[in-house]
C-alpha cells in the first residue's frame, strides 16, 4: 500500500529531503556494443538484413490487407517472433494456405505498419506519432502478445500525459489492465481534476473508465462541478445507463443550494434521492461523511509548498522550515502550553482537504524529559476525530505515527 504522509515536526514541519542522481558511465563506443573476447555480436547486422525484407514482395507468401493497404510478409518470421501469428499461420486454418490473403478490421494501417517494423527489427519510433496510433499500437502489442512492447509503449505513454489526451489514454489502459499506465494516469488526473471535468475527452471515457475515476476519493473536484461533468457525459451517451453513473456522485457533499439549484432541475435524480441526502448532511458527523482529498504520495504536504500554516502555537515559524538540526531553549522550535484541559495545542492546517495515513512528528529530545500527546484530525475544525492516543505514554525523540487513511484539512 501506498504511504500518504503528512509529516510533522513538533518543533518543524517537514524533513529536507536530498535526491541523489546517477550517472551511468560507459567503457564501450556508443555504436558497438561491448562484448567478450573471442565473442562474436553482430546482432545489429541481422536485424538490418531482415529488417529489408520488410514489405517487399521477394519471398513473401502472406498478404495483410489493413485499411485497403497491402502488407506483404513472411510466414516463418512471423511464426518465430508471435505465438499468435504461428497458430494462425501454421494452425491448420485458412489463413496458413500459401499465398493467403488476411483483411484485419480491428486496427489502422499505421498502427500495423509500426507493429511489422517491430517484428522484423525489433524496433519502433513513438516520438512522432499521434496519441490514437500509439494507442492502436499498444492494443496490438496486447492482443499479438508483446508484453516488453507492450510494457515499453505505456512507459512513453507515462511522459506524453496532458489534459487533452489522458482520458483517452486511461480508457485503454484500464481496458487491457495495464497497472503503471494506469495508475499515473490516475495520479495526473487527481492534481488536474477540474481541468479533466472539462475537457472533450472526458466524454468519450467509456463507463467503466468514467466510473473508476469519478469514484475515488482523490479525485478531488467539488462535487458540483463532478455533478455537471456527469450530467453532460450522460447527454453525451443517452444509451448508458445514467442511473447506474449519478450513482457515483457524493449528494450529502452539495450544499442545500446546489441540490436545490442545480441537481433537482436536472431531473437525473429522483426528489427522494435528494432528500435522503439533506437527511444524511443534517443528521451525520461532519468526518463520518465521505470527502474527497488530494492525493500526493511519499511527499510531507504540511509544508508552504502545499499551502500548509500554522493556526494555533506558539513560535509558528519554525513548525513549518523542516530543520531539525538547529533547535536549542531559546529558538527553533514551536511549542504551546500544557494544561489540563487539553484546549491548547498545535494546530496545522492544510493548503486543501488531504488524504494520510503517516505523521512523522519530532519532540523535543535536548534533555531527559518525556511527553504524552494525541493527535486529532478535522475537515471543518469543529468535529476532530482522533487518529493517534499516546496520552498515557512517555514519548521522546522522532515519532513515526501510522493510522487508516482519511481525508482532513
């Protein structure tokens, strides 16, 4: 499972983190690749010389016909590089007569003159290819069975992502479970959220896809705007079942205005529906309801980088500059008054509502005392659930605190 952190410092907030870069040096010339002696490695000279074979009539004895394009090969290269090409080729079927002509429906003759290049040579260029080629080229890598293509293709795939292309990736990734592709589709459109409701490929997601995005709690776009991007996918696609997609909208997060202005008028949702909402709102905790929160994994986001200030406390500065090197009893370091009541504290809030799951908190270690703590949480800083007791411990030094996921600001 992913780590969600937000991490703490009782004297700072957040721990400098220092990236190391590796470089990778070689001791062969760039265009000759190293071998042992009395080893022989001309691997590049025979994918040239087969790689001439490519669409030339001379010795072929299949056609693929793509999009009224001919696509003459041969038979035993295909058979040696797919297992898919050598059972329909060699498999006793029509197609495995000599000289056979195959018409292939399901892709695009760019798509597929990409796919040959790669069987004859075991290369591709992706650069300067439109997102739908690449994308009809990762379908055939699937479904011929090239899984290092496959892998390679989503892996560029990962770098292309923006706003205008990455519901249409997603919908093929999730269609053919490609789990990285995937999922940094999901992470991009968790910090883009609004931009993806609004874009034209958000109504071309097919209902799965749609359904998986809009159903997770980091995607965090107001619900109203969620409503409305739903609301137009469902005109989009009247043969969906619209019922099964408003499903997914988190009604007891709108405000009595929005249900009343915007969803009731809609008439995609029945009155009751409506109501059973306003009943949950009224009558529920504010943290029992179901928020929507960021997302950013292995990153301390109570930091100004992320909007983070500090409310309550004393010295409020150093709560927040991630040095936990220069402290002493005059500087460099927030602290508040113990009482017995508990109504002092510290208290951080966040630059937007947030998923976590791990505080790292460092308490004051320059002499022998000990402290006991808790930790609340709270989206509207009135109704604070506690996610860590250690009020009858005596605690020192860094605490590495883990709790289930919530969503809080």
């Amino acid at each position: 499972m992913e780590t969600l952190e937000c991490e703490l410092l009782w004297c700072w907030l957040g721990v400098p983190c220092t990236a190391l870069r590796a470089v990778r040096m070689s001791n062969s010339h760039p265009l000759r690749p190293y071998t042992a002696i009395g080893e022989i490695d001309h691997v590049h000279i025979l994918s040239e010389n087969v790689g001439a074979l490519i669409n030339g009539e001379e010795y072929s004895d299949v056609t693929f016909v793509v999009e009224k394009m001919r696509f003459p090969a041969h038979r035993v290269i295909l058979a040696a590089r797919c297992q898919y090409f050598r059972a329909l080729l060699y498999g006793g079927m029509r197609e495995s007569q000599p000289q056979a002509e195959i018409f292939l429906q399901d892709t695009t003759a760019e798509a597929f003159s990409m796919l040959i290049k790669y069987i004859y040579t075991g290369r591709a260029s992706l650069r300067e290819e439109r997102e739908e080629v690449l994308l009809d080229f990762l379908s055939l890598a699937h479904k011929y069975g090239f899984p290092e293509l496959e892998d390679s293709t989503s892996e560029y795939l990962c770098t292309i992502l923006k706003i205008q292309n990455v519901c249409m990736i997603y919908d093929v990734a999730s269609l053919y479970s490609l789990g990285k592709l995937s999922s940094t589709c999901c992470l991009f459109m968790d910090r883009s959220a609004q931009d993806v409701l609004s874009s034209d490929g958000f109504l071309s997601l097919s209902k799965g896809a749609l359904l998986d995005i809009v159903q997770r709690d980091s995607f965090a776009a107001p619900e109203k705007d969620i409503f409305q991007a739903l609301m137009r996918w469902c005109r989009h696609n009247p043969n969906e079942n619209h019922t099964e997609i408003m499903a997914a909208v988190r009604l007891p997060l709108m405000s009595l205005t929005e249900l009343l202005n915007v969803v009731r008028p809609s008439a995609l949702l029945s009155p009751d529906a409506i109501l059973d909402a306003i009943k949950v709102r009224s009558e529920s905790r504010d943290m029992d309801l179901n928020y929507r929160g960021m997302l950013i994994p292995e990153e301390n986001i109570a930091t100004m980088k992320y909007g983070a200030q500090v409310v309550k406390g004393e010295l409020k500065s150093a709560l927040l500059d991630g040095d936990t090197q220069n402290y002493d009893l005059d500087h460099g370091f927030s602290r508040h008054p113990i009482e017995d009541d508990c109504r002092s504290g510290l208290q951080v809030k966040l630059g937007q509502p947030s998923i976590i799951n791990h505080i790292r908190l460092l308490l004051w270690d320059r002499d022998s005392r000990s402290y006991s703590y808790h930790i609340e949480v709270s989206m509207d800083e009135l109704d604070w659930i506690r996610v860590i007791d250690h009020s009858h411990f005596f605690c020192r030094s860094w605490q590495k605190l883990y709790f289930p996921a919530r969503v809080c600001r």
